[in-house]
C-alpha cells in the first residue's frame, strides 16, 4: 500500500503504472527528495515486463507541476546551498537522477500519458514535453517562465518544444516567458485533450488502458522509433524504421495479432 505521506506516490494496476506528485501544498515543486523517488520509479517502470503505459499526473487541483522548487531544488544546483542529506547529494552526484526524472535523455520505449490538472509551469512543463499523450484540465495553464528569473529551461524544452509545436510557437513561450491557457495549449498542439478538471484522470487512464490491450512490442517499437528518428534524414530514420520492422515482424505477436483478428477472439499478448 502507497505511503500518502511520500512526495512521490507510485502505484501499478495490471499493466498501468501511476507517477503521482504529491507535494499539493508546494503546488507539487520537485524537491530534492522528489526528483530522486520519480527517477527510481521510472527506472522500475522501464524494467518491469508487466508494465506497458505509464501516467504522471500531481495531487490536488491546483498544480500539475509549478517546476523547481525554489527553496530547495534551484539552490542546490546552482551552487547557492550545500548538499545536506542523501538526496542532495543524489541530484548533484547521480547523473541518471535529473535524466529520468526529466524523462530526458534516459531511455524509455514504453508510452507516457500525462494526466494534467492545474498550473503546469518551468520543469513541470518540461517533464510533460517527455510524455506522449498530454490531458489537461480546462484550468490548466501552461508556461516557461525561466527568462523571466534571468535563467533558462535546462531539462529539455529548447531541444524538444520547437520539435513539438513548431518554431514561432516555442519561441514565443521560451523568450516572452507568459503563460497560455488549456485551450491555447491544445490549438498549438500541445496537449491533446482538454476535459473537465473531474475527467482528466479517467481519460487518460481509458487511453492508458487502450494502449495496454495492444502488442507491446509493436508499441515500444513505435515509441522507440519516433524518437530515435526525430530530426534525422529520412534516409536514416527510415533504417531506423527497418530495424524496428525486422524486430517486431518476427515476433510471436506478429503472429498472433492478425491470427486473433480471422478468428474473431480477442489477442493473446505476450511481449515476444
């Protein structure tokens, strides 16, 4: 059973894993303590076979994710306060602890869908740039405003953003540092859907589930291979599609999908 008291609540059901943030009174800032619990359960998600979706979302209504927090995370890494315990020293000594909490540079082949309910600010904003399928609220508010403090988003929104919603898009959020609405956020392509604050769980765990029921080789392999290939030369994206085709058509899988398909049952899945 979850410790609700932890910064980080991490539960499985079945073939879906749920990232909670769970600082509500801090608007869910990633502190210390936090960044390394997500690290550590992303970790986990990536090695369990029987997982196949995860979810990362925050407690409470108020905030998705305000970013980092500016009594403990934002001091410690620019130098201006000394490690003080285990999970200090963790982010400043353990390079796996910022990429997969970040969800950059850390390898993960298995779908993210971020569930988001309130201010998605700074790293909150950059962690769901990680994601693949985005769900906010219709109170959601989205922003960088990291200029606006004399710093810059460093957890990979100037690298991916401009990939995601284009150049003049990015640009506008990452210089002006202003944040945009749930609906503005969606026009842009951002998020993918905006539903009442009540709904945004449960739809994304309906996607969740719909992700899970497919091949789970065939989906890695498309996760796997979208990043892999982003801002190549189609020559070398398309080797990277060829690569994935071999792997995933000589699967037991492959077989059995369209093998379910004329015998009108449902798939039997089993990773290989």
């Amino acid at each position: 059973m979850a410790n609700h008291d932890l910064p980080l609540l991490y539960t499985k059901d079945g073939a879906v894993a749920t990232f909670t943030l769970n600082r509500p009174a801090a608007r869910n800032a990633l502190s210390p303590e936090l960044v390394c619990r997500l690290a550590d359960a992303i970790a986990d998600f990536v090695h369990d076979p029987a997982l196949r979706v995860g979810i990362l979302t925050g407690s409470g209504d108020k905030a998705f994710c305000s970013g980092g927090d500016l009594g403990t995370m934002l001091p410690l890494i620019s130098g201006d306060r000394a490690p003080a315990d285990d999970w200090d020293r963790r982010v400043l000594g353990e390079p796996f602890v910022m990429a997969a909490s970040s969800l950059r540079d850390y390898p993960i082949d298995k779908p993210l869908i971020a569930a988001i309910n309130g201010a998605c600010l700074a790293g909150g904003m950059e962690m769901v740039l990680g994601t693949d399928i985005r769900i906010a609220s219709e109170q959601a508010v989205f922003g960088l405003p990291e200029v606006r403090r004399a710093v810059i988003p460093f957890a990979g929104s100037l690298v991916r953003l401009p990939r995601q919603i284009g150049y003049a898009h990015a640009m506008e959020l990452l210089l002006t540092g202003q944040p945009i609405d749930a609906a503005h956020a969606q026009r842009i392509g951002l998020v993918n859907h905006v539903v009442p604050a009540a709904q945004v769980l449960a739809k994304a765990t309906d996607i969740a589930r719909s992700i899970a029921a497919n091949g789970p080789l065939a989906v890695q392999a498309v996760r796997r291979t979208v990043v892999a290939s982003s801002g190549l030369p189609l020559a070398d994206g398309y080797r990277i599609e060829d690569d994935a085709k071999r792997t995933v058509m000589a699967s037991q899988d492959a077989r059995e999908g369209p093998r379910a398909f004329m015998e009108k049952r449902a798939p039997r899945y089993v990773g290989r």
